[in-house]
C-alpha cells in the first residue's frame, strides 16, 4: 500500500447552532474520532493524520486562527473538513463521506 501525507482537520464549534432533528455526526465525540481514525487507517493505511479543533475553546494555535478566519470570509457552514488547509465539505457530513473525500485527494495526488 502507498504511504499518503494527507492532513485531515475537522474544525466545529460544538457549542454553535445544531440541528434540531439531531442530524449529522456529533465529531466533538472522543469515540467518533476514535472510529473515524480507525477507519481511516484500516481504509488507506498509515500516513493520514486526523484532527479535531472545537472552536468553542481557546486557541492559541495560529494555524487553527487563520483557518478559522477564512472559513468566516467564506462564510462556510460547521463542521468544515478540510484536507491539506484546503476546505473540502462545509456543513454535516458523515465517516462514510469523509472516507470519500480521502479516496478522491488520494486519486487525485497519484
């Protein structure tokens, strides 16, 4: 198997506006992460980082401010996934989703 660098950030505010129907993944769960890396890592192997960053805690992480300042710019919706700094998904989106964007980045760096 290739061995891929991709870093995958999850910025949400978990504190922000949800939806009432309970819709989406709640990805401030430890657990959720947790399955997410596994299946990440079981799905494409080692190489892929991934990273939850709740902005409803302080940061001094700059790269986290910078991030979390474009995607105000761009006005996206929480969560954002984004893959190499670059945002891939804006709004709820699910493992199976963010398995695919994974799948699509590898394509496309091959």
């Amino acid at each position: 198997m290739v061995k891929h660098n991709i870093q995958i950030v999850i910025m949400d505010n978990s504190k922000g506006e949800k939806c009432d129907a309970h819709c989406g993944v709640d990805w401030s769960s430890a657990e959720v992460i947790a399955l997410a890396r596994q299946q990440i890592k079981e799905r494409f192997g080692e190489g892929i980082q991934l990273e939850y960053l709740d902005l409803s805690k302080a940061t001094t992480n700059h790269p986290a401010l910078e991030l979390n300042q474009a995607i105000r710019d761009k006005n996206l919706s929480f969560p954002v996934l984004l893959i190499n700094g670059e945002p891939r998904i804006s709004g709820e989106f699910d493992i199976r989703l963010l398995l695919d964007v994974i799948d699509t980045e590898m394509e496309i760096k091959s």
